[in-house]
C-alpha cells in the first residue's frame, strides 16, 4: 500500500517486500481512469485519491490498495461516516459484519496448479490461514472446499495488470446481508521470490479479515506500516469502529495481522488480535 508505479518491472516490485496490500509511484495513469464522481465520492468519505488512487475493477474499483468497493458502495449510500472521525489508534471493524447466529460455517475454495490455480505453497499456505482462524473457537469456522460451485469466498488468481501496480492481494467487505465478502484475488508469485508458507499464509488471513469485517489496524496513519507521510484512509460508508479492548496505538513492532503493509514476515494472531476477534465473532 505504498505508492503506485505501473512502469517499474514487477520483479523489482515484488523485491521491495511490501505485499499483500501495497502499491508503487505514479498515479496520474490510473486517476485518468477514475471519473470525476468516483474520485469527489471516495473524497467525501474521507478516502485518499491522490496518494492511493483508485484503480477499475469490474463494477467497482480498488481503494487503498486492497480493498474492493463496487459503484454501488461508493456512490449511491449514505456518505454519513465520511471526513471528520475521530482519530484513535485502536482495531477497527466495518459497519457490516457477518452473521453467525452463534455458528457459522464459511466455505473457501481456491484452485491447485495450472496456469489458473496456485502453487503447492500457496495451497499450504491458505490451508494455514484457515487453521489460524479455526483454532481460536470463534462463531465463524473456515472450511475448504473442493469445488467452486456454492463457495463462500473463492480465491482467484490476480490478473498481471494489477501486479504492475504492486498489488499482490484484494478483498472487500461483508455484504448489508451479512454474508462475507465473495472473492479474494492473490498473486500466484509469492513463492517464487521466497516468501515462506507462513508469510503467505499471514497475506491470506489478512484479506479474510478484510471479507468478515476488519479494517487495517492503522487505517488511520497508514504510514506506521507503510512509511512515508501519514495517511488516514478514511472510514468512508463502510465504517471504522473502535474495537473495544484493543490498546490505545498501533506498532509496527506489534505486528497486528491487519497492518497496512507487509515486509514478508511471518504475522500470526497477536494478543489484541485475538482480543479483536473474540469481541466481533
């Protein structure tokens, strides 16, 4: 979630080691491809368009790197949560969460080998982040599924184009339903330039928080994670609730599964993590 540049090779991208949700210099090419209405509508709700410049994606656009918002998002809702939020540096959550009804159990399909499917690594890799999930007792339970057909979440290849911005992940968040969000697009290059399983493993959890309802842990001041100049992401309409019981700051020392940018390391569960976590699901 740096800066985007669509003109630096993708091998000396991925070597910077800013994954999961990053982006790279020069954002004229894609603020071109952003209309007007789009750009004063994620304006007034407080997201960053200069800095993080939207980027087309089917019937929506790419907003601060790794998350999904469809027209519909950006431009027909009440804009209420925009500019002017208080500030506190403590875990956030969407103003929609996924409905559990006390258990719920959400299905994930992600294709192996192929041009279209990941590679043996990746696949132990969601299988990884899957387990963390399950292994907190929460009122949401991952499964993988061998089929795509009625899949809660599918995990698809990310498409060349957008690996020139310098993203390597996206999701979006949980519907006004209170269905998880449907897709999670990963770059299938992770293993090739020596992210371990774990480090992709902590790629893939963090998109899955995004589809049950987190938001970056410093969405506020995205600079802890990612340096540069601060940014504040914005809540937008789709909220950044304080999450009660989580400290009063975000570290990059922390290491929160949920920080903006990512170096490569392995980023399991932290202690205000689970907290997080247990307090939504």
């Amino acid at each position: 979630m740096k800066k985007f540049n669509s003109l630096i090779a993708l091998t000396l991208l991925l070597s910077l080691l800013f994954v999961g949700c990053q982006q790279q210099d020069d954002e004229n090419a894609a603020l071109q491809d952003a209309p007007d209405q789009i750009l004063v509508a994620l304006e007034s709700q407080g997201f960053n368009v200069i800095d993080q410049p939207p980027i087309p994606y089917n019937d929506g656009f790419l907003v601060e790197g790794d998350i999904y918002l469809s027209n519909d998002q950006i431009l027909n809702r009440n804009k209420k949560n925009g500019k002017g939020i208080s500030i506190s540096e403590k875990q956030y959550s969407t103003n929609n969460l996924v409905t559990t009804n006390g258990n719920r159990t959400i299905t994930v399909f992600a294709r192996e080998g192929g041009g279209l499917g990941f590679d043996t690594a990746t696949s132990e890799a969601i299988d990884l982040a899957i387990e963390r999930y399950n292994t907190e007792n929460l009122e949401i339970t991952f499964e993988r599924v061998s089929s795509q057909r009625n899949a809660d979440i599918v995990i698809s290849r990310l498409n060349f184009f957008l690996e020139l911005f310098g993203i390597l992940g996206f999701a979006g968040f949980p519907t006004d339903n209170g269905d998880p969000f449907d897709e999670i697009s990963l770059t299938g290059r992770l293993a090739s330039i020596g992210i371990s399983t774990e480090g992709i493993a902590s790629i893939v959890a963090h998109e899955l928080g995004h589809c049950i309802g987190f938001r970056h842990t410093d969405y506020f001041d995205r600079s802890i994670s990612c340096g540069g100049d601060p940014v504040d992401e914005g809540a937008g309409d789709i909220g950044a609730n304080l999450i009660p019981g989580t400290p009063a700051d975000a570290t990059l020392e922390a290491a929160s599964w949920m920080l903006s940018c990512f170096d490569g390391s392995d980023r399991p569960f932290n202690e205000d993590d689970l907290t997080a976590l247990d307090f939504l699901y």
